[in-house]
C-alpha cells in the first residue's frame, strides 16, 4: 500500500474514534434545563344538585270497607289528582298470544332470506346461532325453483315478532318478513 493510503485509513479510523467518543457527551442532554411544570390542579367542577323525589304512597281500603264507605263518600273525596290517577293504574297488559285451530298459540317468524344454495342459507344460520337467535332453514317452493328459506323464531306475538325483525335488520343488513309460523315449518 502506499504510503498516502496509510494515512487516509489511519486519519479516518482516528476520526471515527474521536466521534464515537465525543458525540455521546455532546448529545447526552446534560446542561439542558427542562420547562418549569404547574404542578397546581384547577379546583374540582361544581356537582349538580340533585333533587330529592318524596314517595308517594296511595293507600286502597279493604274491599269490605269500601262498600261501606262508598254511600257516604262524596265526589269531592273521590276525586284525585291526575298524578296520582295516572300514577294508580296498573301498566297495560302484555299482549296474549292467539290460539290457533289445533289449541297452540299462533306464533311467528321472521324469514330473512331466500337462497338457492343450501351452504350459503347455512352460513346465516350459524351466524345468527353465534348471537345466540332461533335460527332454522326449509325449502321453499317459488317459480324460479326449490329455494332454501332462513327463519329465526318463534315468537309469541306479532308484536314482538316486528321488534326482532327490526333487530335483525340492523344486526346483518337484511330487510326480512314476518310470517306466521307452524310446527310444519319445522318437519320440512
């Protein structure tokens, strides 16, 4: 090698040590003040006041008293405020399921889907079983053929039928039908 080279490589290693030294203590930071920091926390924000409910309690007399009392009470001292009358009546009854010709309720499903190929009707079925719905399938006959209908139910009420289709349309994106079901849904 000549003698210029020797130099060149000697001078370049030399350099990169003193960098591999120095650089460390140029970069570590120190003699860098960081910021002041408000340590001060704002005060806590006011709590709403909550107003306090007194209960009401409205008292019924026995049945025996009240046919006693009844001749002798006036209309002013049956008369009550609209609160406490609207609060007095008891909720609507749950909406009973129908009986049917052969003594069963009516009950009702929702079809979500028509399918020509069976495997695609089984894969809605087993997605709507992993949350946990009523899900089954059976053929249909239409004009284009033999399809394979998707339900899930049933239900007691068409009432609660509409919810669950209203459900499930949000759910998987299928709009759905309610129809009415029956126990040969199931044998097909």
């Amino acid at each position: 090698m000549k003698i210029a080279m020797k130099q060149r490589l000697v001078g370049t290693i030399i350099i990169g040590c003193l960098v591999i030294i120095f650089l460390p203590i140029l970069l570590d930071g120190e003699g860098i003040t960081p910021p002041a920091m408000n340590t001060a926390m704002p005060a806590s924000p006011p709590m709403p006041q909550t107003p306090v409910i007194e209960p009401v309690r409205v008292e019924t007399a026995p049945e025996s008293s009240m046919s006693i009392n009844a001749a002798s009470t006036t209309e002013e001292d049956t008369a009550m405020p609209e609160q406490e009358a609207a609060k007095a009546e008891p909720p609507p009854a749950p909406a009973q399921p129908r009986l049917a010709d052969n003594g069963l309720p009516e009950t009702w499903a929702v079809r979500l889907g028509s399918f020509g190929e069976k495997a695609n009707a089984e894969g809605l079925i087993a997605r709507l079983q992993e949350r946990g719905h009523k899900a089954f399938a059976r053929p249909i006959q239409t004009s284009r053929g033999t399809l394979t209908g998707v339900y899930v139910g049933p239900v007691l009420t068409e009432r609660e039928a509409g919810r669950l289709q209203q459900e499930l349309a949000g759910a998987f994106e299928l709009e759905g039908v309610v129809v009415q079901f029956s126990l040969d849904d199931l044998a097909n």
